[in-house]
C-alpha cells in the first residue's frame, strides 16, 4: 500500500502523487523510485511503476519519461518511456502519463471536456524556458482549450529552501517575479510553484498544490537533502470508456 500518495479524480481524469512509501527499492532509493536514469535497478523499478498503476487503476499502460530539464513534449499513443522529454500529453484513454520529480515539480494538467491529459517535469530551468507552456501549447493543438485547463502541482521544494545564485534568481524575475524571494540567510531562493502558478495564470489556468515540501518532509525524495536518491512522481490517466 502507498500510504503517504495522494490520488483524486475529476470526471473521467484520475491522477495519484507518490511519495517514497511503499515501493521495493532498496537505499539510497528506497522505496517507490519511478525512475530509470538516476542508477537503480530497472527490474525495481518497474515494479514501482506496477504498484503505482495498481493504485491508479483505470490504466492499462504507462507512458514515461527520460527528463532532460528541456522543454521537449510528446504527444503519446502507446506504452513507452520517452526520450529527452520533460513532458507527455495524450488523449489515449487508459494510458497513463508518468511525470518524475525530487525537488523538481510534478505536473499534472487536464481539460475533462476535450479528454486531453499531460505530465510535466519542472525544475528552475523549466520554469525559466516554459516547458508548462510548451505543454498546454501541445494540449491546445490537440483540442483542449486554456481557460477549461485545470492543473496540479506536485510535491516540491519550497522558497526559503531553495537558495539560489543571484544571476539565477534575475532570471526567474524576468519570466516570474513573484517566484523569487529570500532565504533566511538573507540569499535569494526561488519558489517553484509560486513561479509555475504565476505563468500558467497568465494564461488562464489556475493551478493548485498537491503536497508538501520535498526537502523538508523526509517522506518524500529530495535531491537537494539527500543527493543520489529515488523520484517520486505524479500520474495521470483518462478512464477508458
Ligand atoms: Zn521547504
């Protein structure tokens, strides 16, 4: 059982959140890593990866991800995992969409009506370049429409645990202002939720939170705390009819 995820529906969407609970990896990824390029073992994994459909239920086939912190999308139409992708969009009832995250956001985005699901993976660099708009832009293109959107942002770490370089937080500024802030050490920090929610308001879709902060809440991975460690993820899928 996957005791600390978080899962919900919408219609005929269905999503789940996970945490680190209830997988079979063993340290420094145990227990329920999703992902294949961080060195655990690919049989592990894909037992992870069982555990977290089974709890989904609706989903007859997993469609994942390779993150690359870019801004490519696939639109997906059959089981596979993804090269060099930070995002998955489908209209394929009963397919799945895996979207990895330790620190990093998970993403999950849905229009009930046109049947158009995605999965994003979203760090500072995704914030900068827009791979959530580089999403909705691929929603829209296959019948979605923006202000009907809704989406759920994941587990992730938080402002005042994030500090950051300050070039790195004038960048951010110019693309997100409220999404930089200070830490208590008086650095600047980014927020990445704050900056993500801000973006997709600025194109009518209103977003929000699901779970804490990863680096803070020793339930869920965090890149930032632990170094070589496991990915959570956020799943999403269409009923099939
Ligand atoms: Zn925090």
């Amino acid at each position: 059982m996957l005791t600390g995820s978080e899962s919900g529906r919408a219609g005929a969407v269905r999503w789940l959140f996970t945490d680190r609970a209830g997988g079979v990896s063993v340290d420094p990824y145990s227990s329920l890593n999703l992902a294949t390029h961080v060195g655990d073992a690919s049989g592990v994994v894909s037992e992870n990866r069982a555990a977290g459909l089974t709890l989904l239920s609706g989903a007859g086939a997993l469609a994942s991800m390779r993150p690359t912190h870019g801004t490519g999308v696939a639109v997906v139409t059959a089981a596979g995992e993804s090269e060099d992708v930070d995002a998955l969009v489908t209209t394929e009832p009963g397919l799945a969409l895996l979207a990895l995250g330790a620190d990093c956001v998970p993403v999950v985005l849905f229009d009930l009506a046109a049947g158009v699901v995605g999965a994003v993976h979203t760090g500072w660099r995704g914030l900068r370049d827009d791979v959530v708009g580089a999403a909705l832009s691929a929603m829209l293109g296959l019948g979605a429409q923006g202000q009907r959107i809704e989406a759920l942002l994941g587990p992730a770490i938080c402002g005042p645990c994030y500090p950051v370089p300050a070039e790195r937080a004038q960048e951010i500024e110019g693309v997100a202002p409220p999404a930089v802030g200070t830490c208590k050490d008086g650095q600047p920090s980014i927020d990445l939720r704050v900056g993500i929610s801000y973006r997709l308001a600025r194109r009518g879709v209103s977003a929000r939170y699901v779970g804490g902060c990863t680096a803070e809440d020793s339930r869920y991975f965090s890149h930032r705390r632990d170094g070589i460690t496991g990915r959570q993820g956020a799943f999403v899928v269409l009923d099939r009819a």
